[in-house]
C-alpha cells in the first residue's frame, strides 16, 4: 500500500480508539497479528500477543480496568517505508488501585500488509513512569 494510505488507516485507529471504538481497532488488524508491548511494562506479561481477541483480553480489557481513565494525546503519525508507520504520542491516565496519574511519552510501531491490515504491533514507551504510577 502506499505510505498515505497506510497513514491514514493508523490515523483512523487512533481516533476510533479515542472515542472508545475498540471494535473498529480491532477490525483493522489481521487476525494473526502480533502485538508487542514494552519490555519492563505489566503488560509485557502477555508478549506477543496473537490476534485481536488476545490484545482485547490481554491489553485493552486490562487497561480498561486498572485504570479509571486511560486515553492517548499528542498523537503524530510518521509514514516510513515497507508498510510501516511510527507514531510519537503521550499516554494520560490514573491508576485506580494507587490513585495516581501519569503522562508518559511513547511510541508506537505500526507494520501492516498490502492490504492495509495490521501484521504487528511494538510499543515504546517511559515504563518507569507506568511503574511508579502502579506502586
């Protein structure tokens, strides 16, 4: 697919999941598809995770519950070649268990397939942030 193509279907996800759209997130995504999240983060549990069940169960339900909001802000998508897209964003939210709110820099690695599906997913992000916040 080409690079505005690719980009937009990323952009689309973002602003599906901010409007709590999760079915049209998953949609997007291929059904083997591979979702990684950051090394040292609770969810890094589940790494990888295979197809959307797996990142609805494993991830989204998961965030849903330990947090009383959760949402993505600052959101820029960078085009690159071989079908990926980067985007740089910032995560605001509160963990309910410890009361505490963090805003946290992070990045997201986006590989979709000729069809504009996505085949894999790598989360970067200040995991020291998400810890302190859990603890």
């Amino acid at each position: 697919m080409e690079t505005n193509q690719n980009t937009e279907i990323i952009d689309n996800l973002y602003k599906a999941f901010s409007t709590g759209d999760i079915p049209t997130v998953l949609g997007l995504m291929h059904p083997k598809i591979e979702w990684k999240e950051a090394e040292s983060n609770s969810l890094a549990d589940g790494n990888p995770y295979i197809g959307p069940d797996a990142i609805l169960e494993g991830v989204f339900a998961r965030l849903g519950s330990r947090h009383d909001y959760f949402t993505v802000k600052d959101v820029a998508i960078h085009g690159m070649d071989n079908n990926m897209v980067l985007a740089t964003l910032r995560y605001d939210a509160k963990v309910k268990e410890t009361s505490k709110a963090y805003n946290a820099q992070a990045a997201h690695l986006w590989t979709l397939n000729d069809e504009g599906k996505i085949l894999a997913f790598q989360q970067y992000v200040d995991t020291k942030k998400l810890a302190d916040a859990e603890k």
